[in-house]
C-alpha cells in the first residue's frame, strides 16, 4: 500500500513549487500536477468560487502525515483542503514509493 495526498493550490507556481519541495525533502516519491478546476465551496458562510490547482501526491503509508505537515507548514491558504487514502499499487511501484521516500 501507499498513500494518496490531495491538496489545491492557487495557481500552478505555487503548486509546483511546494510539490518540488516535498520531493527533494523525500517525503513524496512524486508530485503529479492534475491541472487547473473551479471550486465552488463554503467560506465563513458565504458560498465563494475559484480556479484552483490540483496536486496529487504519492508517498509512504510511514511519511503521509508527516508530508501533510510539510505541505500545511508551506501552504498559502488559511485552511489548506488536503486529504489523503491508502492505495493500492503494483508492486514495482510502492517499491519505488518506499525507496524514493526513505
């Protein structure tokens, strides 16, 4: 198994900038930068819209929480909407998660 990270940025900069960093810091084996989506959310009881980044990463079961960490710490946002899931992988790629993020 590994673990998925999700989290939107606010444009594609930010996103590839934190993303590059959570890989040389090996808490991600990769950072795959999904593309830009509209977000239609509830903001302090206002319903707000924006173009946003979405950034998928790929880690450790082991380094999930710590890269949460890592990705709060350097992200713009008040409240930065990351979310994480354990997958499934071929074997050759969770090998090469936990290589990369050790």
């Amino acid at each position: 198994m590994i673990a998925l990270v999700q989290v939107t940025f606010p444009d594609r900069e930010t996103a590839e900038r934190i993303g590059r960093a959570a890989v040389e810091a090996r808490l991600a084996a990769c950072c795959n930068l999904l593309g830009q989506c509209r977000s239609i959310y509830r903001w302090r009881n206002e319903v707000e819209t924006a173009d946003e980044v979405v950034a998928q990463f790929k880690t450790s079961s082991i380094r999930a929480r710590r890269l949460v960490e890592h990705l709060t710490a350097l992200h713009p946002y008040e409240l930065p909407a990351i979310e994480t899931w354990e997958a499934a992988a071929a074997p050759a790629v969770e090998e090469w998660v936990a290589l990369e993020t050790s």
